[in-house]
C-alpha cells in the first residue's frame, strides 16, 4: 500500500483491489473481496458495517495505517482467514472471540434459532433441556440460550483447546450458569442429560474434498472439518445416540454441508425433514425423536 497521505476510502479501495488481484478464497464471514476489506477496516476502526462508509473520508492515523496494512499483508500472504487474524466471527448480529484452536463459526442453524426454530418449536419457553454436539467455539449453545431463555444448554465438543474458546465465549455472554461445558466424542462421554432438542453441525467434510481444501481452510483444526471417507462418520454416531438422550418429543438439527445426497443414501429409512435456510432445502435437517426408533 502507498505511504503516501491518502484517505481511507482510498486505502480500502487498495485492499480490496489486492485481495481480488490474489484469488483469494472466501466462505469464513464473507463472499467476496469487498466484504473481506471492509470487515478488516471495520474492526481497524471499531466501526458497524452500516457506518463504515461516513469514516471513510477521515485520514488514517499512523497506528489504523499500520494495523490496516499488517492485516493485509498477513492476509494476502499466509491466506489466513480474517477472523482469525481479527479474532472474531459474526453470526447475524452476534460477535464471538474466535482463534485457530476451533473452526471459524458458521452455520445455517443461527439463522433457525434467530426464530427459535417456529414452527418446529412452537412454545420456547418450554424449551427446557438443550445440547450442542460438537460445539467448537460454544456459538450455537449461546444463540440456543438466547433463543430458549429456560434452557439450560450443554455444549460438548471433543477438542480441549476448542472447549477454552467455548468457554471464553460463555463468559463473554455471561451465561456460565446456565451453558455447561462437556468434553466428549460425540455421545461417548459422561454428563448427558435429557434434551427437548439436540443441536449439531459437525465435521462433515469427505476425504476427497479434504485433499482439495484451499489454504484458508487449511487454517481451520482438521479435527473439526474432516469426517471419514463419505464425510458422515461423526453423523453416524450422533444418529446413534440421539435417541438415547431426547426426550419423547424431542427434536434432532443437524447441518451436513452438501451431502444431502449422500445422507439420504446412506439412511434410507430415516425420514429427514429439511429445513429452508438462505442457501437451500439441502444443508440441514430435523428428525423427531420418534423417528429415531
């Protein structure tokens, strides 16, 4: 970038034309090279992304020009995703500390809890019991608390270094009385309860598509994205348990990236119900506990 003096709409536009220039990869917050520029300036600037444009006629200080162009730098060269090197990852209108011992939160279930999954769910206030399976940085069992404000939440992940960013993110919603941490693989632990809903968007990444991954997800813990040959090893064992520890009632969400194909497939007598998000009917599903049987 030029040390010239310049505005920071010009910075900006300079970024954004180097992130393009790079063939960059995108799919951790943002779709393209725009969106990915003007979240660096909005965290630079501690800024919302609707008032990110009045700033941008301001003159950088010395310390937003350096942190800007480190950020950068850093991007285009190590092909790091920007919520790790910004430590943060949003969720509609919600923000968590995100950093490399976990996956970057993202996940078609935020958008059904933000209506507390209606119809499925049609009393939340009787939502009382809930588990996040394979919660990583603890997201989905915190917008499940805010969701269903009678719940108490496990979130149970089998990676002890993700389980601290989970409970970094605990403390920072300040829900540690009711959000409680669980280390197990899958349903093999102790601490399981009985649950009005499960939630899951676990690895489900297939060994084929693991060897073609871009750089910014080789960033991510392998843990967290890969799931055996077909990709559906760790929803082999969430099928498994799940009738165990829903109650009568009780509903199962999981999300599966792009194997619906596959899912199907492979659990012909299960009938899934999938859920409209904003890319499709084909990422996650609901089975009610009966169906489980």
């Amino acid at each position: 970038m030029s040390t010239k003096q310049t505005t920071l709409r010009a910075l900006l536009r300079d970024c954004t034309a180097q992130f393009r220039k790079a063939g960059l990869h995108y799919g951790h917050g943002t779709h393209n090279a725009a969106e990915e520029a003007s979240w660096l300036f909005c965290h630079v600037l501690d800024v919302p992304w609707d008032l990110l444009s009045a700033a941008l006629d301001n003159e950088p200080s010395a310390k937003e020009r350096l942190r800007i162009t480190t950020l950068c730098q850093r991007r285009l060269i190590e092909h790091i995703p920007m919520a790790y090197l910004i430590k943060e990852a949003w969720l509609g209108e919600y923000r968590f500390y995100v950093d490399q011992r976990t996956i970057v939160p993202r996940s078609f279930i935020a958008e059904l809890l933000h209506e507390s999954l209606s119809p499925w769910v049609k009393l939340p206030g009787r939502v009382t019991n809930v588990l996040d399976m394979c919660t990583g940085s603890g997201c989905l069992a915190i917008l499940a608390a805010l969701a269903f404000p009678k719940a108490a939440v496990d979130a149970a992940d089998i990676s002890s270094a993700a389980l601290k960013v989970a409970q970094r993110n605990v403390s920072d919603y300040r829900l540690q009385s009711r959000v409680t941490l669980l280390k197990s693989d899958i349903f093999s632990g102790d601490g399981f309860g009985q649950y009005d809903l499960i939630l899951a968007n676990p690895p489900y990444v297939n060994a084929a598509s693991m060897r073609r991954l871009p750089l910014e997800y080789r960033h991510e813990p392998e843990l967290a994205l890969a799931s055996g040959k077909d990709g559906l090893d760790a929803l082999r064992g969430i099928l498994s348990g799940a009738g165990r520890h829903l109650k009568p009632k009780g509903l199962l969400v999981v999300e599966i990236g792009h194997n619906r194909i596959a899912v199907e497939k492979a659990f012909p007598h299960l009938a899934f119900t999938w859920l409209d998000v904003s890319a499709g009917e084909d990422f996650v599903f609901l089975l009610e506990r009966t169906q489980l049987d």
